[in-house]
C-alpha cells in the first residue's frame, strides 16, 4: 500500500511540473481577466433580456386572456343569432305552410 501512495505523489509532482513547464513556454493558456465594465456590461445586458422575456410573457399572457374574451362574446353573438335565425325560419316555414294551404283550398 504505501508503494501506491509513493507512486501516486511522484506521479502528480511530475504533471504538475509538466504542467508549470506547458504553461511557461505558452503564456497565451494563462487565465485572463476579464475587465469589469465588461462584466458589469454583460449582467446589464442579461437583465435586460430576461426583462424582455418576462415582458413578453406578460403581453402573451394578456393577449390571449383578451383573445378568450372575445371568442366568448362571439359565441354569445352567435348563439343569439342562431335562436333568432331559428324563429325567422320556423316563421317563414308557417307563413309558406298557410300559403300552400289557401292556395289548395283555393285550387278546389
């Protein structure tokens, strides 16, 4: 066991040697800061997005709430005009039956 722990410490050493070494002969992989009016810029920018989204949430939300009214009141108008389009015709159907009747009384 102690064996393994040996060759496990001599293994790291040797990549984080190998590392330092990639590291220095390549300066460009070092992490770089970022400068903060770029960050503030950037959570600017992702509030406003998110504020956007939000926004068009709400007006999708009111849009169809106001679309769901309206379809209501159509179907009230409709309803109400199939009752009364009902009794024009029943009327008609009478007004036609009283006719045909005259005239076949008539006729004899």
């Amino acid at each position: 066991m102690p064996m393994t722990q040996q060759l496990r410490e001599e293994a790291e050493r040797a990549a984080e040697e190998a590392l330092n070494r990639f590291v220095n002969q390549h300066p460009e992989v070092r992490k770089t800061e970022i400068p903060p009016p770029l960050k503030w810029a950037g959570a600017i920018g992702a509030a406003v997005m998110t504020a956007l989204v939000a926004a068009f949430f709400v007006w999708l939300t009111t849009a169809v709430n106001s679309m769901q009214v309206t379809v209501a009141r159509i179907d009230e108008r409709q309803s109400g005009q199939m009752s009364l389009m009902s009794d024009q015709f029943e009327s008609l159907r009478t007004r036609v039956s009283d006719l045909e009747r005259y005239h076949r009384e008539k006729g004899q």
